[in-house]
C-alpha cells in the first residue's frame, strides 16, 4: 500500500477521508510561498486539507 504524503501544520485531516476536503491555503493564499520561503502552513504546496460539513 503506498504511504500517503505526512500531513502539514495545517492540514486538519488525512486527505481522502470522509469529511474532509482540499482548499487552498488559509497564510499563503495559495501560492505556496511566505516571504521568499516555502509556507510553513501547507509545507509550499498552497493547499490544505479542511474538516468539511457540521460537527
């Protein structure tokens, strides 16, 4: 079974697991980059994966 990538700091969940959903980065708006350097936040990939629905 392939191992799924590690989950950034701002991920809330495991991609692909019911009730959760990509969206774009929250700090980098997207672009993957702060400042000159990757985003902490999504680890420079722009995205983050977000708990979706109630709760």
């Amino acid at each position: 079974m392939a191992q799924e990538p590690p989950l950034s700091p701002g991920d809330e969940a495991e991609p692909g697991l019911p009730g959760s959903g990509e969206d774009i980065c929250p700090d980098c708006n997207g672009s993957g980059k702060l400042e000159g350097a990757d985003c902490k936040t999504c680890g420079g990939t722009g995205k983050v994966i977000q708990g979706i629905g109630g709760g």
